[in-house]
C-alpha cells in the first residue's frame, strides 16, 4: 500500500538546515494498523505529513497504492488526499459552525457526491462511530471523544486507501483514549490500513506493528501482539 | 455557483458576522448612493436647462442688434443698427432653401384693461409664422394670420394667465381688451409648454398693426427664425455664421464686431448643455468611483480578517480535499454577494428618494431628478466588478494557505 524509499526532508532555519528525516526506507501492507512512535523532534509528525501530501519530500521515492507522489501541483495534490486519504487530528479539527453530519459529510462534498447521498452516506458513518443520535448537535455541543468518533467518520466517509492519525488520543483522558482505539481497532478489523502517529505505551501496543523514529532514522520496527481496547472500555 | 452549500457557508459566515458585514455593506451602499444620487442630480440640471426652452423650436435662430463697437467702412463706432422689413424679406431671399420659418419680432410693454380689471403685460407683434417657431399651443380660437396682417386688423392672441387674470367669468374670445388705450379684439387664446409662467403673460399682435400704431414705421426689435431641421450641429452652427455674415455686410459692420450684429442659435445652447451635463455625469462618475473605491477597500480588508481567523478551517478544508479554487470560490462569493447586496440597497434605497421627491422638485435650473435603467446596469456591473477586486487578493491569500501551517497545533 505504501512505499518509502529513502526518504529526505529538511527545513531551512535562517541560514543553517535541519535535517529531520535521513534516509526512511518504510512499507506498509494493505490492512495494516502501525503505530509511529518516537520523541518530539524525531521526524515522526514530518514523516506523517509527507504522507499526508501536506509536505513534499526532498529527496526520495513515495508510492501510494501504485500511484507514485512527486511534484504535485496543489490541485492534484488535493485531489488524491481526497481520493486516498483520510486524516485524524490529536484537535479534531471539526468545522466548528456545521453540524457533525456536516462535518462528516464534507469530504463528499468535495467529491462532487450529490447532496442527498452525502447526507445518507455521512449518517450511516455517523453511525458506525456510534453518534447517530447526535448528528445535528454542533462540535461545541460534543465531548473530546465525541469529538474525535466524528472526525474519524470524516475521516472514514471519502473511503480513504489510508487512514493517518497524529496523536488521535493525545486531547483525550485514558478511558476515551482507549474508547477512541477501540473504533480505530473496529475499522482496522474491517481491512482498514491504519498509521497512527502517538508517543504513548499503551496505545502504540494496540496497534499491530510499531515503528521506532529517532533523530531521522528508523531504530526499530517490529511486529507485536496486539492489545486489544475493548476489554478496557 | 448556484450550489447550495456554498451559499450555506456564505450566509453563516455573513450571520456569524453581523456588525461587521454590515458596517463594510454600509461603506459600499453610501457610494452607490451618493453615485446614483450625483447622476441623478445630473440628470435634473438637463432636465431643468432643457425645460426652459422646450416651448421653443430648438432649430431656432434668434438675431438682435445694437450699437457698433468698432469703426468701419467710414462709419464711426457707437453706430446703432437698426433691423427693418426688408432685413427680413432679405434673409428669407438669400436663404430660401435653409430658412424654414421666419418672423420679425417687436415688443412693447403693454398697460391692459378689461372692464375694471387692468394688468402690466408685454405686447409681441409678430407674423403668422411666429406661431411655429415659438410652438405657440392655440386652446381657443386662432392665431394671427395673413389677412390681419394685410389689413393691419387690431387683433390680439393673448396667454392663459391674462385670461385668468383679467377675465372673471366672462368668455375672452371675441371681447375686446384695451391696450395702451387702443380696443383690440381677442381672436386666440394660447398656451405654453415651457415652465416660464411670463410666456402666457404676452399679447400677440399683427407687426404691421403695431408698427402703424408707433408712428408708421418699418423698425424691428428682433428677427426669429428656424431653419431646415435636418441641420446637424455643424450645418446649424455655420447656417448662423452665415446670416451673421450676411447681414454684417449688408449694415456696414466690421466683421469681428461683436455688438452690432448678434445672432443666437440655439443649436449652440442645447450642444453647450448637453456638452456641460456629459461632463457632469462623467465627473460624478468618477468621483462615485472613488468614494467606492474605499469601500471596497473596506470589504478586501475585511476578507483579509475572515481568511486570518478562517486559517485553520481552510487548511481542513484542504486536507480534505479542497482544491485551490473551491477556496477562492468560496471568498470571492462572499465578496461579491456582500457587496453586491449593498450595493443594491444603496442603490434602491437613492432611487426611492428620488423617485419621491424628484417629481416635485422643478425649478428652473433643476428638475426631475431621475436615474435611467442605464445607470442602475452601469452601476450592478461596477459593483460585481469591485466584489471580484475586493475579494481576488483575500482568496488567492486563503487558497495559499498551506494544510501544513494551519493545522500545528501550536
């Protein structure tokens, strides 16, 4: 599904340039669920953004389900993170004024889906994430898991290829962390590819793989048992 | 553009903003109002200048005459000139293809008693002709003809306001009024479209009766004329020239003498107006323009705010999937609906009060202001053009927001 072949990027501070990612050689299998963890300043919210399309590599090779991601122009660039992905944020990032159906149903609407299967499309995920009955309460009207159950609609309703989220939990308390995961593990489960960007123990072992970030370099990256959410909750 | 989402989004943003979409609409619809306002006080001095003469034909050509100011020919200056009869029968001779009517003009102050009712007016003695240079408009009776002036008959046409003033319940026609203390008797009665209330103040009589009365003489105060109405302005104003000319050679006068020989076209008056107007108009344009200018200015500044305080929304947006003129689409809707719709209350709003009080206002230098359907396009057009202006930088700004930038958290 992803392909990273030694990825580049650095940033340009005055006249001195930081060099955040050395050289990411990195795969992800159709169905996977990886966490990406590491200190701050490792290169791991750099890493997730490159493959958000919201930042280009320096140097590099990225492939997406075959499509290979090089010098986009803003236009195609919006296309394909419309086509291909579907982002969480650790803020949840809800347009604060549209109801959560609304907010749900944005990304269609930049899919050109017409109106009235967008309603119906962006309801059933609503319902999916358990917020049926909350559908035209605004973002201000919903708590921090509530919140980030709507974003993760949003985030599921284009039907993305894969799903990044940065610190998906990193706003909420444990039980709603863990509440959160455990829909995250749900659509996994269905065959979801899932990268999760956290710092957090406990919730990169409910992922199935973890992929150790330091100072621009991938240290370690290893297969786990998975520990399920559920039981927590 | 007619997407109903979009328009969702604008009316939020706009109900989210009350105070201060109004106040940037309220900057926009004053300088559609005072434009629409200036145009249509343009309008009312054309108006008013055009009105005054409109009971004349407006191919006339008026010759007076007086003393010379340069000596010429052996003649010293301070020379009176004098027209005559035969000036007349001359000009018409000269020009029998370009002269359409022709008339010689004498006026005299006329003291007037019917029964005990007596008034000041002005006596005009003139020819038959007369009645289609002046447009004079006959309501009862005739006007003065061939056979008055053959037989010098002591016959008046006489104005409206004389028979209101003079007449109680008696019936004008067919009575005789006296005049500087001769009997004349009424034949017409007359009307004019002109605003000059004076114009129905005037007694028409046969010139030759009038110039038997005052000594048997041949003299003329003035020479009235219209010439062929398929002049253009050119042709007009060179028509004069030439009568001008013309008669300058015929009374011995120096051809760059001013004061002797002066002919009126009012061809030259109505293209001097219109000239004066259009330049109104474009100034009131201009100055229109500018007073928007600032609005819009107003309203860019104001988008510029919303994208700041919008920056996050728009890079959710555009990680979303948002393509860069779905962004500029949605400011530069909202900017032109913005200023489009104040525009239009501006617009109605001087239109209104125009068109309440322009009807009533009519005095002889400003009358009717008005706007025309030509002014309120020019206007919509001018102010979807300014929502473009205002809302083009605000959206290029808002569709460069990087998704990156606006989403840290920091």
């Amino acid at each position: 599904m992803i392909e990273i072949k030694d990825l580049h990027k650095s940033y340009k501070m005055g006249s001195n340039s930081l060099h955040v990612l050395k050289g990411i050689n990195f795969t992800v299998e159709d169905g996977e669920l990886v966490a990406i963890m590491g200190s701050s300043g490792s290169g791991k919210s750099t890493l997730l953004n490159i493959l958000g399309m919201l930042d280009g590599a320096d140097s590099g090779e990225y492939t997406l389900d075959g499509v290979p991601i090089k010098n986009l122009s803003e236009t195609k660039a919006a296309e394909y993170r419309n086509k291909f992905l579907g982002f969480v944020f650790q803020s949840f990032n809800l347009i604060n004024y549209k109801s959560a159906l609304e907010n749900v149903a944005l990304p269609l609407y930049y899919q050109k889906v017409p109106r009235k299967e967008r309603q119906e499309k962006a309801m059933q995920y609503l319902d999916r994430v358990g917020l049926k009955p909350w559908a035209n309460h605004l973002p201000s009207e919903l708590s921090g898991g509530q919140k980030q159950r709507v974003a993760i609609a949003r985030a599921m309703a284009a039907e993305p290829k894969v799903l990044l989220a940065d610190e998906p939990t990193g706003a909420l308390d444990s039980t709603t962390s863990y509440e959160v995961m455990d829909l995250i593990q749900k659509i996994n489960d269905d065959g979801n590819t899932i990268l999760v960007v956290t710092h957090e123990e406990d919730i990169a072992h409910m992922c199935k793989r973890i992929v150790h970030l330091k100072d621009g370099i991938i240290v370690e990256d290893k297969k786990i048992e998975q520990v399920r959410a559920g039981q927590y909750v | 553009m007619f997407d109903r989402d979009i328009w969702q989004e604008i009316f939020h943003s706009i109900k989210n903003n009350k105070l201060r979409t109004f106040l940037t609409g309220f900057s926009v619809a004053w300088a559609i109002f005072i434009l629409v306002m200036l145009l249509g006080s343009v309008n009312g001095m054309k108006n008013g200048f055009t009105g005054q003469f409109a009971d004349d034909a407006n191919n006339s050509i008026i010759i007076r005459t007086g003393s010379t100011s340069i000596a010429y020919a052996g003649f010293e200056a301070d020379r009176r000139i004098q027209l005559r009869n035969d000036d007349v029968e001359y000009i018409s001779k000269s020009f029998p293809k370009d002269v359409e009517y022709i008339t010689p003009i004498m006026n005299k102050g006329a003291s007037t008693r019917y029964k005990s009712e007596t008034g000041s007016y002005t006596i005009r003695a003139v020819n038959p002709e007369h009645l289609f240079i002046d447009k004079t408009k006959i309501t009862e009776g005739r006007y003065i003809n061939d056979n008055d002036l053959y037989k010098s008959a002591k016959v008046a046409v006489i104005g409206k306001r004389i028979v209101e003033d003079l007449y109680k319940k008696d019936s004008a026609l067919g009575s005789f009024l006296e005049v500087n203390g001769l009997p004349f008797k009424v034949v017409g009665i007359f009307e004019e479209d002109g605003r000059d209330d004076n114009a129905e103040r005037t007694i028409f009589a046969p010139i030759t009766t009038m110039q038997r009365i005052y000594g048997q003489t041949d003299e003329v105060n003035q020479i009235s004329l219209t010439y062929n109405p398929n002049f253009d302005l050119t042709e007009a104003l060179n028509f004069s020239e030439r009568i001008e000319n013309l008669l300058k050679r015929r009374h011995k006068v120096a051809p760059d003498d001013q004061a002797a020989v002066r002919v009126f076209n009012y061809a030259q008056f109505f293209s001097d107006i219109s000239n004066f107007t259009s330049g109104m108009g474009m100034m009131s344009i201009i100055v229109g323009a500018l007073i928007l200018l600032a609005g819009v200015v107003g309203i860019g500044n104001i988008m510029v705010f919303i994208i700041k305080e919008r920056t996050k929304e728009i890079g959710v947006r555009k990680a979303l999937g948002a393509k860069p003129w779905q962004i500029i689409k949605l400011v530069l809707l909202e900017s032109v609906f913005t200023t489009v719709l104040a525009g239009f209350l501006g617009m109605l709003f001087a239109s209104l009060i125009l068109a309440a009080i322009g009807p009533n206002i009519d005095t002889p230098a400003f009358s009717n202001p008005s706007v025309s359907i030509s002014t309120v396009l020019t206007a919509t057009i001018i102010l979807v053009v300014s929502g473009v202006l205002a809302g083009l930088i605000p959206s290029i700004k808002a569709a460069n927001v990087k998704p990156i930038v606006a989403l840290s958290d920091k």
